[in-house]
C-alpha cells in the first residue's frame, strides 16, 4: 500500500509549478511502548474525556476553544478554520535560496520526503530538483501544517526532495544562560593535542546501523525472558572509575584506543545481538579460582574430537 501523504499542494519558483505530495520522512511504529493496564484485571485502560461538571461525555461532544483570559474561551468552528486562508496551504512558493552551511541544526525540526503528484508533474519537478542539486543550495519557503504555518527548507535527495521544518525563533532558547559562565580561556596545549589525537584515532565514516539503541535491545531481552517465565536479570551498573588527572586520563585513553564504531561492527556481525541477549550468571569455582581448563585437559580433549 502506498504511504499516505501529510499534505498536498503545489511547490512553485516564480511562474513554475507542479503539483507534488508532501510524506513523513521517519516513523515511531518500531518503538517498544507500553499500555496503561489495571492492576487486577490486565485490562487496557481507555482515556475518556470528563467534563467536571457533567462527568463523562461523548467526543462527538467536544469542541474548539481559544483561552482569550484565564477560564475564558472564544468557540473556534471548522468553518473559521476554513475561512483562514493563505498562499502557504495549498503552495509552498520559493522565497529564497541559502547554502546549507548556512542553516543552523538547531532550527531543524521534522523532515519530510517531497514527490510529484502524478506523471504530469515529474517533467517540472525534476528540473527543480536538479536545479537545486546543481547550485548546492536550499529553497526556503513556507508551508501551513497543523494550523502553523512552517518556514521550510527543501533540497535535492536522490530521486525526489527532502523538506525540513525549520522552528519559530520563539521556540529556540538563546545560549547566554548556560554558556555564558563557563571560563573564556586556552586550554593546556599539550593536552589539547593529546584530545585531538584521541579525535583523529577514533574518526570514521558515519552510519546510523553501527549505533543502535543497546537499551532498547536490552529491554527486548528482559521482555522475552519474561514470556518464558524467567525472571529478568539485573545488570549491574558499570563501575565508577577513580578520578585521576586530565593529561594522565588522555595519556590512558590514547595508549587503550579501540577501532571505531564502523570497524568493530563489520568485525563482529552479531555484536548487537550478543549485546542484546540476557548476560548468563557466571559460575564461581572452588576456592574462588577462575574455571579455566588445565592443559593437559585442553589436550586430552582435542585428543579426543581427533
């Protein structure tokens, strides 16, 4: 089946357009979540609007309101919404065009994938997107979505667009108040290029596959371990190393370098599923001695698989 479009509309440069559909460039589905169950019975719980007065009510019951002063609404009506109309709900038109360098991450909110809606569009929409591929750039335009109207980015993407929602500058909070007492000074030189070699030896090619999410695998393993019956094992929590001094710290870090991410990935395929699966409780041996196999064992023994 084909996924559904968010929106739909018109993506127009000047007197160029072409209709196209707009499409949720990431999804939540495969997130482990929870329901809200009774104690008792196991039931789901259902969420039901209550009105204080009235008690329960029906949703079909439920209507718009606007807080104009404390405990005090004006009714918003579908044909009000309807009413309220501008060029960015049905067009998203080029304002502009920046280098991509240019756009701070922390204006980047939801992304979107962008395709032509229909084979009538393609032919225009393909000379956009090149267009954009060709001079590197970003378009900046707008776009209505859940009742806001959304400044975006749009940008060439393999075959089709990619769109950014970008947030209001209301909603991003200015640095002074975290960063502002935080010392202005030059660090250790020595130090400094001891992090930086520490940089160097850890740097790799990103790929979001050699990150996974290790607590929720973790959580995956706990859960099955419960449907077989078996009470979930408890990890201990990694032990806090000893404070030891900055440049000795780096020194340490640098002489116990591992391969990056990428690397011990290809290196150990099955890593996340080992990660994944329930540590087994180790068995001590007499005397509290490790349970290593002699040599002589380890020889009789290949002995006798011979």
């Amino acid at each position: 089946m084909a996924p559904r479009a968010t929106w739909k509309g018109y993506l127009k440069l000047s007197l160029v357009s072409c209709p196209v559909r707009l499409y949720p460039a990431t999804t939540t589905a495969n997130r482990v979540s929870f329901n809200q169950l009774h104690k008792d019975t196991h039931n789901r719980i259902n969420v039901k609007p209550v009105d204080p007065e009235l008690g329960l009510v029906e949703r079909s019951d439920l209507v718009r309101g606007y807080e104009y002063e404390d405990r005090k609404y004006v009714i918003i009506e579908d044909a009000d919404l309807e009413a309220v109309q501008i060029e960015s709900n049905h067009t998203m038109n080029i304002e502009a065009f920046v280098d991509a360098a240019e756009v701070d991450p922390i204006w980047e909110d939801t992304p979107y994938y962008l395709a032509p809606d229909g084979a009538m569009a393609e032919e225009t929409f393909i000379v956009l997107r090149e267009a954009l591929r060709d001079a590197g750039k970003l378009a900046i335009a707008r776009l209505v979505l859940s009742s806001r109207e959304r400044v975006v980015t749009i940008g060439a993407r393999e075959k089709g667009m990619f769109v950014q929602t970008l947030r209001n500058p209301t909603e991003v909070r200015a640095t002074s108040a975290y960063f502002d007492a935080i010392p202005d000074q030059k660090p250790d030189p020595e130090m400094l290029g001891l992090a930086e070699a520490l940089i160097a030896q850890k740097t790799t090619k990103f790929d979001p596959a050699d990150y996974p999410d290790r607590y929720e695998q973790a959580l995956m393993a706990m859960i099955r371990e419960k449907l077989k019956g078996h009470k979930p094992i408890v990890a201990a929590a990694p032990e806090r190393g000893n404070v030891v001094n900055l440049m000795d710290a780096l020194k340490a870090s640098l002489s116990q370098a591992k391969p990056p991410a990428k690397s011990r990935a290809k290196a150990k395929p099955a890593a996340a599923e080992e990660e994944a699966a329930p540590a087994k409780p180790r068995r001590a041996a007499a005397g509290g001695r490790n349970s290593r196999a002699s040599p002589r064992a380890a020889a009789t023994k290949a002995k006798a698989k011979s």
